[in-house]
C-alpha cells in the first residue's frame, strides 16, 4: 500500500464521516416536527414511491425536461457502480478492479454502457443549463429564486458537466496507457472516449499518466464533494425523494384533515350520551395550540417535504393565484420552511435566543390568503409535495388563534354562526328563492 493509497483512505474515510453527521443533523431536524402517523396503505405507499420517486412518472409531464431527467437519473444512479471499482482500486491500489472476476464481454459491455450514459448525462445537463440561462424560463427567476439558488442550480449543473468530461477523459488517457504500460489492465470498451484518443495520442507516457492519474482523482473527489455539497443544496431530494413519496397523502385532493383535539370537542358535543355536567375524573392534557405558527407546530413529514423540495417550480407555474400575479408561491413557502428549520435548529444548537417565527418572518398573511385551496401545486410537483398542508395549518392559526381571517371569512363565520349559512338572512328565508 502506497501513499497515494493512504491519503485516499483518509480522503474517503473523513468525506464519508462528514456527510453522515451532516445527513444526521437535518434528519434530527426533521424530528423537530410533530408526530403524525403515515404507516398505514404500506402496499400503496411503496407502489407510490416506485411509481413516482423511481418511475419518475410524473417528470414526463413535460416530455423533453422528463426524458431529460431521467437521463441524468439513471446516469447518476448508473454510472456511479464504477464509483466501486475507483473506491476499491483507491484503497488496495489496483486498476480496474471489476475486469479481475467478471468476462471480458460483460465487463467492456458495462464501461460503454457507463461511457453512452456519460455522454447522454452530459448532453443533458448542457440543455439544462442554456434553458436556466440562456433561454430564461421564467419559473427559474421569479422573486424567491435569488441569486444562491440560481447559483446552486448552476453549480450542480456545471459540477455534474465536469465530472462526465473527467471521467471520459480519464478512459482515453487509460485506454493508451493499456498499450504502454504494465500497471494498466487491458479491460474496457470505450465508444465515446476514443474520439478523445487522437488529441492525446501524440503524449509521452508520462504526460499521459499525469492525465490519466489527474482526471481519476478530480473524478473521485469531485463525487466525494458532490456528496456532501448536496446536503446543502436542492439536490438533496436525491435521497429523499423516495421517503417523501412514501410517506405522501394518499388521500384524494381537495380532502382536508381535521385537528384532532377540535375533531374531539366536536365528537363529544354531538354525542346525546355525553353528560356535560359530570365532572371528569382523569386529568384533562391542556389542549395545543391551534394550526401552526413556526415550524416546530408543522409535523415532520412537512419538513420532510421543506427538505425535499427541488425548487423546480412546477408548483408555482401552475398556481392560479400566483398567474394572476398574487403573492403567493408555493415554491418559497416550502423554501422558506426549509431555511426556517435550519435556522432554528442551528439557533437551538448554539444557545443563540431566537425570536423569530415562520409565520410573519418568513411568510406573510397575504401570501397565506391568496390560495384557493385547489391543489395545483401539490397535484404538479414531481414528487408528492404537499406546500398547501403547511399554508392550511398556518391559516389556522391566524383564524382560530389570533381570529385575524380577513373580513369577508369573518363576515362568513358570522353568518353561520348566527343564520347558521354563509348568507346573510335568516334560515327561515333560506327557500324563498324558489318563490321567486
């Protein structure tokens, strides 16, 4: 075992051990939720994550980024088996490590399919980039999208090019020295690499194991670091998109759920065999509050989401309220959550005093009113998000906890609550408009 073998070990062993305690943090993060139960349907709920989290069937909605994404999924998730064999041939110093117990004919099969794969990836993250930048959709610049996160899009973006550009190079630069020099194994078919080959034919062998040994290592750190920078980037729906679409409501759209501790009062007022003049004989739990005001009243599978959001903006685009130019985005309220959670999880780590909340320093009543409740944004986000769960508790709140509904809605409990309709006359009148 050489040096070079050593500080490999030493490279992987600390990039692995920081993405394990960084992944541990948000996932701590996460439990900062309330509890809410989604272990039941155990059969749909893993028909629904195979279908949208590994099927991406709802990515092909729009066709060309759809088929284009999943390019890169199945790069991602594809081209990354070879990650093994670097890894191995890393820490014991071997070369093409694969082609020692597997045929020559399913081994060469495996790097030209990495290579088309590559290739493909790469095609498609170049597409991806000159729509964000050059074309300029308009769901990638609307207001909340700021310059870090159109910065990290680009990022990844421009990382993921560089990557696949490292890898190819690095298999023409091996592909020669398999001719010239004893350490490298003659292994491997490479269909688009060797259109790299002539460009660095006329090398001496130095050079070219220079290239060689260079583009390996950019290709293993560059993983390494992509690893842990996702944890702090969009692309953490990598990982948990698949919890995100398990753990999704089943229900159909347009049904709301109910607090439980009102579903209770309201249970026992309509209950005949309830005596409300018995005095109770078990201590009564004091009753939460109402709704959601910052995100530790939120349960955890709405952080979950806050983590998972991709910031595509299919949520927004669709939105009705934000077409018609109202405040509301569906994007930046799970944004906001996100950045909202690890603010506070941060400022409770530290002992620094937090003052803030979700609701007023992060996202505003008017934002919160503008939703029709239609579920556009949760019915077009590629996996099973749920921004209105987290805009209905939050409504809750302002109406149940601090009565601030704006006039029209009180205007509408009024008349219930006294007519005991929306309208304003009485029940007795409620027919007379067949009279008319």
């Amino acid at each position: 075992m050489g040096l070079s073998n050593i500080i490999f070990i030493l490279v992987f062993i600390s990039a692995i051990s920081l993405f394990l305690r960084n992944l541990n943090r948000i996932i701590n993060n996460i439990k900062l939720g309330r509890d809410i139960n989604r272990s039941d349907r155990s059969s749909d709920r893993w028909r629904n994550m195979f279908r949208v989290a590994l099927g991406q069937s709802k990515m092909t909605r729009r066709p060309i980024a759809g088929i284009l994404h999943i390019v890169i999924y199945a790069g991602f998730v594809i081209v990354n088996v070879e990650v093994i064999e670097i890894i191995v041939d890393g820490i014991f110093g071997t070369h093409r490590f694969l082609s020692s117990f597997l045929s020559d004919s399913f081994y060469n099969f495996l790097i030209a399919s990495f290579e088309i794969l590559a290739f493909l990836v790469l095609i498609a993250c170049v597409f991806f980039y000159a729509r964000r930048n050059l074309v300029k959709i308009k769901r990638f610049w609307d207001k909340e999208m700021t310059s870090w996160p159109r910065t990290d899009a680009n990022l990844i973006l421009i990382f993921e090019i560089l990557l696949m550009v490292a890898f190819l190079t690095m298999n023409a630069a091996d592909s020669l020295l398999q001719s010239k020099h004893s350490y490298y194994v003659t292994a491997g078919s490479f269909p688009i690499s060797q259109a790299i080959i002539p460009y660095l034919d006329g090398l001496t062998l130095s050079s070219l194991i220079l290239i060689e040994r260079f583009c390996w290592w950019f290709h293993i750190l560059g993983i390494l670091a992509f690893l842990n920078y996702v944890l702090i980037s969009k692309h953490l729906h990598i990982f948990f998109a698949f919890p995100s679409t398990y753990y999704a409501n089943l229900n159909p759209l347009g049904k709301l759920s109910n607090l439980e501790s009102v579903a209770k009062e309201v249970s026992l007022m309509m209950d005949p065999n309830t005596d409300p003049y018995v005095t109770p004989t078990t201590v009564v739990e004091p009753v939460e509050s109402f709704g959601a005001k910052d995100v530790t009243d939120l349960n955890w599978v709405q952080l979950l989401n806050a983590y998972s959001c991709t910031e595509c903006g299919r949520c927004t685009s669709n939105c009705p309220a934000n077409y018609t130019g109202k405040l509301l985005s569906p994007r930046k309220i799970l944004m906001d959550t996100r950045d909202r959670i690890t603010e506070f999880s941060y400022n409770k780590r530290k002992g620094i005093k937090d003052s803030k909340t979700l609701l007023g320093d992060y996202i505003t009543s008017e934002e919160l009113w503008a939703c029709t409740s239609c579920n556009a944004c949760t019915d077009s986000c590629p996996i099973d998000l749920d921004p209105l769960s987290i805009i209905l508790d939050m409504r809750r709140y302002l109406v149940m906890e601090e009565s601030a509904a704006p006039t029209e809605i009180n205007m509408m409990f009024t008349n219930i609550e006294n007519n005991g309709a929306p309208w304003q006359f009485p029940a007795a009148d409620r027919l007379k408009w067949k009279d008319e």
